[in-house]
C-alpha cells in the first residue's frame, strides 16, 4: 500500500509536469530549428549580396583596365584585366551554386556569366589586333564594352539587392522568432510551475483527505477497542457481583447502580420472575422516590415489561405517564422521557427484567452494551434464583 501511494504521487506530481515539460523543450526544439535556418538563409543571402556587388566592382575594374590599355598602349593598365578576369570567371561559378535553389536569379547569374564571356572574348580580339598594329581606339570610344559592364554590373547588383532584401527578412524572422523563444521559455517555466503547483496542489489535497481517512479509520478503531473494552469490563464486573453477593436485592442494586452509571439512566427498577415464571415483583430499585403500580409488579404481556418478558425482546416506552418510574431532582419530582425495557433471559425463558428511565434517549453503542449484558446477567440471575430456591427448601 506505501508503495502504491508513493508510485501514484509520484505519477501525479512528477510525469504530469515533466511531460508539460518535455512539451515545452519539444516547442522549444523547433522554434530553436526555426531561428537556426533562419539565421542560416540570412547569412547565405548576406554572402550572395557581398558577392555580387564584389563581382561587378571588379567587372568594372577589369573593364577600366582593358579600355586604358586599349587607349594608351601601356602596358600597366592590363595587369588589372589579367589579374581580375580569371577571379571573376571563379566567382561567377560561385555565385551560381549560391543560388541553386533560386531559378529566377540562376537564371539571371548564368546571362551575366554568358555576357561576362562574350565581352571577354572581345576584349582578347581586341588586344590581338592592336598587337598587330590595328587601331582599336575608335571601336573602344564606341563605349558598348563598358556598356556591355555596365549593364552586367546592373544585373548582378539586382540579385544583390534581392539578397538584402531576403536577409532582412530572414532577419524579421530572426527576431519573431526569437520572441518566440524568449515567450516560449517563459511560458514553458509559468506552464512548468503551474502544473507543479495544480498537482502538487491536488496531492496535497488527496494526502489531506488521506490523512483524515487515516484519522476517521484510526478513531473507528479506537472507538472499537474503547468499547470492546468497556464490554469486557462490564462483563467482568457482573460477573464480579454475582459472585461476590448471594443476595438478589443486593444484586439487583448493583446491576441497577452499574446499568445507569453506563447507559446515562437516572432511574431504575429490577424485576424478578416468581418460580412459576407468570408473575415479576419488583426486589430492587434505583432513584425511584415513591410507589407506582410500575413499580411493585406486573404479570407476563402487562405493560411494556411484560410485553419484554413475553417476547424476550427489549421493548421502549416513549409516552410516558406522569406517575411511571417517578425519579427525583432538585427541582422536584419529573417523569423520564423514555423507558427502556430488558428482559434477562436464561435458559427457561425470562427470568427478571429490568426498566431503566432516560431524559434522553441513549447512544446506540450505550444500547448495545445493555443488550450484549443481557444474556450474561440472565445466566447470572438463573443461577442465584436456583440457588435461593434450593436453600428456601432446604429450610
């Protein structure tokens, strides 16, 4: 039993919040998934944007350096062209893995690669043929090779913006996100605290009422005991006087001082059927202060004591006249509220009956206990009239 308590506590008040728990991280997993794409799309656009406007910067280099060599012949302003040109074929490669999960702007990349080529192309012609001593300066002064740039550079700068504009979105969503996790690890603590407390709560409650159960079952028991015991007592002291006291009367006011003393009863009278077993005559009394027919004797079926002595069965008397069992107070003669009639039975049948008088009507462990002496002070009885009656005729 303890260890199914402490394995259902343990249920109640641990694998509730820690599966709230376990939810939360779970959420929490994902959000942090989220913000780590996130973070990983916004640094790929970044290095896409960086790229792009760093290939049309040296697009335009190369092209300065191509045109003012075709121009002036020196040989210094090519070193540039040669330097920048197989950069630029690498980085245009590059650029185009980089946006492999983008058709659009793919797209865009390999046109600018393609046109990137043609203008190298004719820029290699046209270095061959001033080599050869043919004028190229009027071709250059067209300017459709730094168009052909421009236009490049343009394109490029396109797919940079692009790029800027998808990291700052990834951005936005970096920070919602963030939000979202900073509101997720506050929600998931409130949410964690909160089942902790509504179980912890609970337990407390079901321990509570444990306990009072334990307490009900425990004063129960105890109730039990207490009045087994009283019992046992009981018994043992009626047992006690018969032994003690030859004499009926003598037994009579003991059993009628000890009867009234357990049951609350403030008043008493002991009955003692004849050898004949029809009549009863009253040899003892308890608190009674003057004559009543009640009081004398009764035959077998009269009264509420006789109806006792005929059918063996306790019998109660709630109206109860005014000159019944009269017991006295300090403020004068009164009648009792009820009368409770016990017959004592032996092994002929009834053999004395006793009336006890309440003010109020007593407890049912009270009533139990008169009922459970009933069969002992009727042996107990039987047993003395057999003895008085064997020495009355002995005499």
């Amino acid at each position: 039993m303890p260890n199914q308590f402490i394995d259902q506590s343990f249920r109640k008040l641990i694998l509730m919040p820690l599966g709230v728990a376990g939810g939360a991280v779970f959420g929490l997993g994902v959000i942090i998934v989220f913000l780590y794409l996130s973070m990983l799309d916004s640094g790929k656009a970044t290095e896409i944007a960086k790229l792009a406007t760093h290939i049309g910067t040296q697009l335009h280099q190369a092209e300065s350096s191509e045109r003012g060599y075709l121009l002036t012949g020196n040989d210094e302003f090519l070193q540039p062209y040669k330097d920048n040109v197989p950069r630029l074929h690498t980085q245009m490669q590059h650029l185009q893995q980089l946006l492999a999960g983008d058709a659009d702007q793919l797209r865009d990349a390999v046109l600018a690669e393609e046109s990137f080529r043609t203008w190298h192309t004719r820029v290699d012609a046209l270095i061959q043929q001033q080599a050869q001593g043919q004028d190229v300066v009027p071709i250059i002064r067209q300017g459709r090779g730094r168009q052909l740039i421009t236009n490049i550079a343009d394109n490029l700068e396109v797919i940079a913006e692009r790029q800027r504009i998808r990291r700052a979105e990834g951005l936005k969503r970096a920070g919602v996100t963030l939000a979202l996790l900073a509101g997720g690890v506050l929600i998931g603590f409130i949410a964690l605290a909160l089942a902790f407390a509504i179980r912890g709560r609970a337990e407390l409650q079901r321990v509570a009422q444990l306990k009072r159960e334990g307490e009900q079952a425990f004063a129960r028991s105890n109730a039990v005991l207490q009045h087994q015991t009283a019992m046992a007592e009981a018994e043992s002291r009626v047992a006690r006087l018969f032994v003690e006291s030859g004499d009926l009367a003598d037994i009579g006011q003991g059993l009628l001082a000890m009867l009234c003393q357990w049951s609350g009863a403030l008043v008493g009278a002991f009955y003692v059927a004849a050898e004949d077993g029809q009549r009863f005559a009253r040899i003892s009394g308890h608190g009674i202060v003057r004559q009543s027919h009640a009081v004398d004797g009764f035959d077998v079926g009269e009264g509420v004591a006789g109806e006792s002595a005929r059918t063996q069965q306790a019998q109660w008397l709630h109206d109860v006249p005014p000159n019944y069992m009269p017991l006295a107070s300090q403020l004068g003669d009164m009648a009792p509220s009820c009368v409770l009639a016990l017959p004592m039975t032996g092994s002929e049948g009834t053999n004395a009956v006793i009336e006890l008088g309440f003010l109020q009507t007593p407890s049912n462990d009270q009533v139990m206990l008169l009922e459970r002496l009933q069969v002992a002070i009727g042996h107990g009885i039987e047993v003395s009239l057999l003895r008085a009656r064997a020495h009355a005729h002995a005499v």
